[in-house]
C-alpha cells in the first residue's frame, strides 16, 4: 500500500515537461522505437527497413511536437501541465501515435509482423510508458543530486557552528563585557577629578545610562541567536557514477524485470504465434526466467558483490541476455517448428536486457534519493541539536552577564552613591574616601564576567514551582531517577528545565486559567528528551500564544509545539542532551 502511494506521489510530484519531455528522453525513446522497427522490418518480406524508419522518426517528432504544443496552451492557460494530467495525455497522444502509424504504413504498402491492436499497445506500452519511467528516472536524478547539494551545505554549515560559532559567540560576549569595563572604568576614574556633587551625579548616570538599560536588554532580549543558513554546493551530475553504481548485481531486480518484460512482449507474441501457441509461453517463460534471475542474482551477489564496478556491469549484462535468450530456447521446445521461425530470439535478449537495465537503473535511482534523505536528515538533526545547545550557551552567558551587573555591579555603584550622597550631606568627603570608592568600583568592576558557575537546582525548581502555584493549581513533574541523574550532568539542560518549569506553570494558569498541570519529561533517545506540559485549562487563542514562555522555548528547545482544545493546552519540546558518560 505504501508503495502505492509512494509511486502516485511520484508520479504527480516527478512527472513534468521538463523532465519527461526533455532531449534526453526523446533520444532514448527514437532509439528504442528505431530499433524495434527494424527487428521487426527484417522479420517480413516487403518490410522496406529504410522507409519505415523514416516514418517512425517521423511520427516521433510530431508526437513531441503535439506534446510540447500542450504545454504552452496549458501555460497559456496558467494550468499546471504535470503529474497525472501529463500521464494522460501520454496515453491519449500514444494511442493516437499507434494508429497513425499502422494506417500510413498500410497505406505505403510496408508489411509489417504485428497490426493495428499491437501497433497501439506497442505506442502506448513502449512509447507512452517509456516516457513516463524514464522522466520519473531523470526527475529522481536530478532530485537527488539537489539534496546532495543541498546535505553538502548543511554538513558545511554544520562544521561552522560546531568549531566556529561557539567561538564566536564567546569571543562577542568577551568583546560586549570588554566594552562594559571600558565605559565603566572611563566613569569611575572621573569622580577623583570631578567635584562631588558631579562625581555623584557620574555614578547616577553609570547606573541609569549602563548598568540597568545593559542588564535589561540582556535579560530580556527579544532576539534568539541563529547561525547563517545553509548555501547548496554545486555538484554536477555524474552520470558515470549513476550508471556505475546501478550496474551492481545488488541492483538486478528479477521481479520487476520479469513482469517488465512479460507485458511488454505479451501483446506481439499472442499476434505472431497466436493465443493457442502463445499461452504457456506467457506463463512458462516468465517463471522460468524469474527463477533463473533469482537463482543468478544470489550467487552473482555472493560471489561478485564485491568485485569492480566493470566485473559486475558484465555480469549483469550477461545475466539479462541468459535471461532473454530462455524465450528463444524454450519456444524451439514447445512450439512447432513453423511457428517458432516467427520468434525474435535475438530482439527478445536485446529486449530483456534494455528491460532489465532500464529497473536497475530506477531501482538505484529510489535507493540513492532514499539514502541521501536518510543522510541529510540526520545531518539536519545534527544541526538542529548543536544549534539549540549554542543558542543554550548564548542565553547563559547573557543572562550571566545581566545577573552580575544587576547585582553586583549596580549593587556597589548604589552603595558607593548612597556613601557618597551621606558624606555630602555631613560635608565629610576627603580625597581619601574618593580614593577608596573608585578603588572598590574599579575592583568590582574588573570581575564582570569572571562570576562562579550558577549551580544545579532542578529539583529546587520543581519544588518551587508547585509550592508556588499551590491552591491555584496543581503541578505534578514526572520524571524518571536515572534521567534525574543525566539531567544534573548537563548544566545547560539542566538550566533549561530550571528556566521552563514556572514559566510553563505561569502560562497554563495565566491564559487557560489551569487547576491542573502535569509534565512528563522523558529520554527519546540518546543525545534527546522530550518535555510534555498537558494542563486542563480552557482553549488558548493563537493571539496569545506568543511571548516570552514562546521565546524561552525557541532557545531551549530544538523543536516544539503547541496544541489547544476544549480539554486543555498541551505543549510539547525536545530539548538536546550531552551525556558525557557516552563521550569517548
């Protein structure tokens, strides 16, 4: 079922102009029809090979024609002319293709093996079909090699925010604290040089022009740090590598090949040979083929799987032909011999062996787009992971730096004013006490930045929360020991939860008006956990979903979401986890 809708996806999504009526596929195709017409010219008196050809090249060029004619009237039209609409007008001007053909070739006199039914399915089957995989097979491509492009940024990329964007990050938090003492220091070292009344009107204007405005501005920052986006790195295709790497005799399909080659040839063989000869071959030739190329493909894997990329192209060429010539050999068998002279014993190899190339080809093509989307994904969740831990790091420092000018550094150049304005009042200032303020502030001062660790306090915090919000509603945290354990290992997860916990309990309270709030905070895998906030509040509107509780999960959390019904406001987030017991 899932294939299914994986190939009407493809085709509604993969199959456009660009690709299904390109050059390329148009010279596959005349190449294929040329070559089929000429088998068959040579199967019949009167065939004419050189006429016919010309009537087929012909035809070609007017079908593609017609078809490139439907694009710019659907373009006129503003319609999208893709995915299924593209499909059938394939069917419709194949048809149409079919029949003109078999009438001009009546109509010239040119015998031909199969009639007007065949001649139709043949146009529909070969050309119709035809277009349709190998646009498909382009479009995979090409697809493909966007994405490579497109993972070869984010690993870039990647490799930018693991070794320079924390670095960068510091060394600007290191430039702004570097700033700050510079402004500082230039204030502090005037009030010696100053009469007192403006030196205490100097540190008046420290704390309301520089420490205050600066530690609000970083404590409540509407900005969240982000890294450059990724730019795609051109990479051309190379088709040798496509081509290489889908002839591995991993990639010989017996299945497909097999059904492949039974549609295709049923509808000639049942006109040449008749339904009474033709029967048990369509039912015996298929069987024995897909036994012989399951057979063949398991001991070519065993045996060859590792060999060269030439050893397995032959291996796999030769497979096919094998394959094609059981049809020749098995018909000398079971047919009469009148009969079996109509068989193509060499198309039906040449036949089989485009077949079966051809679900090589796209059978590599579905298993590279899948790898590169495996690759990418991962490398994309790599980036999401370091960039939120970064963001984590970036909200530390600023809020470490805002805490400590709100604090410390505001604290001693309050204290100093409020000593200053009292020595004013008693006439009691001396240069000796200047000397001793300045030399206080300046020491003060100095140690911006150089502030201990902000300790470990989870558990404090899932106390706090409850207690607070206790007879409003009620907030249960769920939590298993051992992640506990993890948790306090990670100072920045662990910060991060201390941080989230009352804002999601004021949130739940502030806009849904909860009574209760349960939160479940859980391992999903190694270097991930997930937070889950469920409370029974009432239905939150979208215009108050954003604020701060918004932005502090935009920095904590690699991803989150939020959902809200009747029965409540639930919140979901994944936070990163740096287990350094898994560290080498």
């Amino acid at each position: 079922m899932a294939n299914n809708v994986n190939l009407r996806g493809l085709i509604r999504e993969g199959l456009t102009p660009a690709d299904a009526l390109g050059l390329p596929v148009f010279l596959i195709l005349l190449f294929w029809n040329l070559l089929a017409n000429w088998f068959d010219s040579a199967q019949v008196s009167n065939g004419q090979p050189a006429a016919r050809l010309l009537i087929i090249f012909v035809a070609q060029v007017a079908m593609w024609a017609l078809l490139w004619m439907l694009v710019w009237v659907f373009k006129l039209f503003n319609r999208k002319f893709q995915g299924w609409s593209l499909f059938a007008a394939l069917v419709v001007v194949t048809a149409i293709r079919g029949v003109v053909i078999q009438l001009v070739l009546d109509a010239a006199g040119i015998n031909t093996v199969t009639g007007m039914p065949v001649r139709v399915t043949f146009s529909v089957l070969y050309v119709g079909l035809g277009v349709v995989v190998i646009g498909l097979w382009l479009h995979q491509i090409r697809r493909h090699n966007e994405l490579l492009e497109t993972m070869f940024g984010e690993q870039e990329r990647l490799y930018r925010i693991k070794f320079e964007a924390e670095q960068k990050i510091t060394e600007a938090n290191e430039r702004l604290i570097a700033n700050i003492k510079t402004d500082l220091l230039k204030r502090v070292d005037a009030l010696q040089a100053r009469e007192p009344l403006q030196a205490l009107a100097g540190l008046r204007a420290a704390i309301d022009q520089v420490v205050r405005p600066m530690s609000q501005q970083l404590a409540y920052s509407t900005q969240t740090w982000s890294p450059e986006p990724a730019m795609p790195r051109l990479v051309g295709v190379s088709w040798p590598r496509v081509f290489g790497q889908a002839f591995t005799v991993e990639n010989i399909r017996p299945t497909a090949a097999t059904l492949a080659a039974a549609v295709l040839i049923a509808p000639s063989t049942v006109q040449i040979l008749t339904l009474t000869h033709a029967w048990h071959l369509l039912i015996i030739v298929p069987i024995l083929q897909l036994g012989f190329l399951s057979i063949y493909r398991a001991v070519t894997v065993r045996f060859l799987g590792k060999s060269k990329v030439g050893i397995q192209a032959l291996a796999v060429t030769l497979g096919f032909l094998a394959s094609g010539s059981i049809a020749g050999v098995i018909a000398d068998l079971l047919v009469p011999a009148d009969v079996a002279m109509h068989i193509f014993r060499f198309p039906s190899m040449i036949y089989t062996l485009i077949i079966g190339v051809s679900t090589a080809l796209f059978y590599q093509a579905r298993k590279a787009m899948s790898k590169v989307e495996e690759q990418l994904m991962a490398t994309t969740a790599e980036a999401s992971w370091q960039i939120t831990r970064i963001r984590q790091k970036h909200r530390e420092l600023e809020h470490s730096l805002a805490n400590q000018l709100h604090g410390k550094v505001q604290g001693a150049l309050s204290a100093t004013y409020l000593k200053l304005a009292n020595a004013l009042k008693q006439d009691d200032v001396s240069a000796g006490s200047l000397t001793e303020y300045r030399e206080n502030l300046v020491e003060n001062i100095l140690s911006l930045g150089e502030a201990g660790s902000r300790p470990f306090k989870f558990d404090e915090a899932v106390d706090e929360t409850a207690r607070t919000w206790e007879n409003v509603c009620e907030v249960q945290v769920h939590v298993e020991d051992q992640l506990r354990e993890l948790i306090y290992t990670d100072s920045l997860l662990c910060h991060a939860l201390e941080d989230l916990l009352p804002e999601l309990a004021f949130n739940a309270v502030k806009h849904g008006r909860a009574k209760h709030l349960d939160i479940h905070i859980e391992l999903t895998t190694e270097r991930t956990i997930r937070l889950t906030a469920q409370d029974d509040g009432s239905e939150i509107s979208p215009s108050e979903r954003m604020g701060i509780g918004s932005k502090l999960l935009d920095e904590c959390c690699i991803g989150w979401t939020r959902s809200s019904n009747e029965r409540g406001t639930t919140v979901v987030a994944e936070l990163p986890l740096n287990r350094t017991d898994l560290q080498p």
